[in-house]
C-alpha cells in the first residue's frame, strides 16, 4: 500500500473518531500520531504525558516542549510503575501491568475532558515482538491508529520528516525499565543509575544507547556503526572511570550492538 494511502487512511479515521486523548511520549510514533491529530481535529485534541521513575526527565521536557511549541492542550499525569504490585519483580509480563496502570489513567482524563477516544502511538512493527503491554491496550479498547492504517516505523519516520518534526530520526526509546533481565528486582536506585549512565553516554555524542543493568555489570549497547567510537583507549577508560563512579563495578560491551527487545532474547521461543 502506498504511503499516501496510508496517511490518508489516518486521517479519515481520526476524523471520524471526534474527539481524542494521544498517549505522547515525546518519541517517533507519538509525536507523528499527536500531530496528524492535531491537524485534522484541532482543539479536540489532547496530549496525555505520564511522570514516573522509569521516564526519564529529559524524554519529559521535550514532550512538553513540542505540546506548547504546537499550540496543543497538554495533560501530565504521574504513573509510577513501581508501585504497581509486581511490577519491581520484573516479571516477564511486566508491561502488561504497566500499559494496564497507564491507559486506566488516561481513559479517566479523557472522561474528564469529555474525549471520545484514547490513542497510542503502536504500529505494525510492534507486532514483531513480545510486547504484553499490546494486551491490555486491546483489553481497555484504547485505540492503534496507526497499526490500523497498516502504518511501519519507516513509513512514520519518512511523513515525519516530510512534515518537518525534528523527531523524525529521533533514536528509538523505551521505559528504564526494559534495561533489566526478567526477574531481576527494578528500584528507584538502579532506575537512576542507568538513567544516569545513558545520559552520559549521549553527552559523549554516541544517539542510539542502552545501558543493560545486570547486577555488577553494565552491558552498553550501541547502534552498529556507533560501535567503532570503542577503538579507543582513553575513551574506554573515560567511560568505565565515570561507570564506576555511577555504582557499576564492570562495564561490558554488547558485540552485537543495540537490538530492540534484547532482554526478550533469553525468553524461550518454543
């Protein structure tokens, strides 16, 4: 299907939805979804941005940023995860819990501001992935425009940039708490240390970074061609300095690079 076809296919649907409250993290897809919204809507339009430990400050001032830049109505909602019952256990459906907390709060604002209908930013690519957090969307009936308009990442990042949002090569995100193996107790503590730990990798310039936290170790994991800035002693030593001042004993570098959903990888595929 055509690309064009696709948005138009977007559009027509928000139309006919009236009225609607964008869960808006500030990345590729939301930013896309809010503004597409916003066009063909207007001020039946809301931005839903969610506060807690595992969103990260600086992902929350940009989504802020871009609400006011664009005129658009912008809610802040505080959701933390970690005091979900559960939730810190990291069990292997943990985003269940934590979309399930997220879109019952959201639904509630757009009850409240007499919304029609609550969006999020999924797309057809998420399907390609173990993603529980899918279940409860579909449970509380939120829905995924842009899946339904058969919409790839590639698609939104290419009418992105045609649209002139700056997030149209945005680097791919997702909540701090994916960076710990399943079953692995999430706190506030090792939330702050790989916040900490990519936010300084990014003030070295390095765009597409996690930071995986295993107990002692961190396993960095970078885009592949961003993987050669590693031939370098001083900055090895530089990085592994600063880890440590973090609370990371070692400091490892993933080979392969940066994947989404690694830590899905030691799940069994039977």
């Amino acid at each position: 299907m055509e690309i064009k076809t696709k948005l138009d296919i977007l559009k027509n649907n928000l139309k006919s939805m009236g009225s609607v409250a964008v869960a808006f993290s500030g990345g590729v897809d939301s930013t896309f979804l809010l503004k597409v919204a916003h066009d063909v809507l207007g001020d039946d339009v809301i931005a839903v941005t969610a506060m807690s430990s595992t969103f990260p400050e600086r992902e929350y001032r940009e989504a802020v940023k871009f609400a006011k830049d664009n005129k658009i109505k912008h809610v802040s909602i505080v959701s933390e995860e970690l005091e979900i019952e559960g939730f810190s256990d990291n069990p292997v459906d943990r985003c269940y819990f934590c979309k399930r907390e997220l879109f019952s709060k959201i639904l509630k604002v757009a009850k409240t501001e007499n919304i029609s209908f609550v969006l999020d930013g999924s797309n057809v690519d998420d399907l390609g992935d173990y993603r529980p957090g899918l279940k409860a969307i579909d449970e509380l009936k939120v829905s995924s425009p842009l899946k339904e308009a058969l919409m790839t990442k590639e698609d939104i990042r290419i009418l992105s940039r045609e649209m002139g949002l700056s997030t149209w090569d945005k680097p791919a995100f997702a909540c701090l708490s994916s960076r710990f193996p399943y079953g692995q107790k999430i706190t506030v503590e090792k939330l702050i240390m790989v916040d900490r730990a990519e936010e300084y990798l990014l003030s070295l310039g390095f765009r597409q970074v996690r930071v995986r936290h295993h107990g002692e170790v961190a396993r960095i994991e970078v885009s592949s061609h961003e993987r050669s800035k590693f031939f370098n002693e001083n900055l090895l030593d530089e990085i592994s300095y600063k880890f440590k001042e973090i609370g990371f004993i070692y400091t490892a570098l993933d080979l392969k690079g940066y994947r989404t959903g690694s830590m899905n990888e030691t799940l069994s595929k039977t």
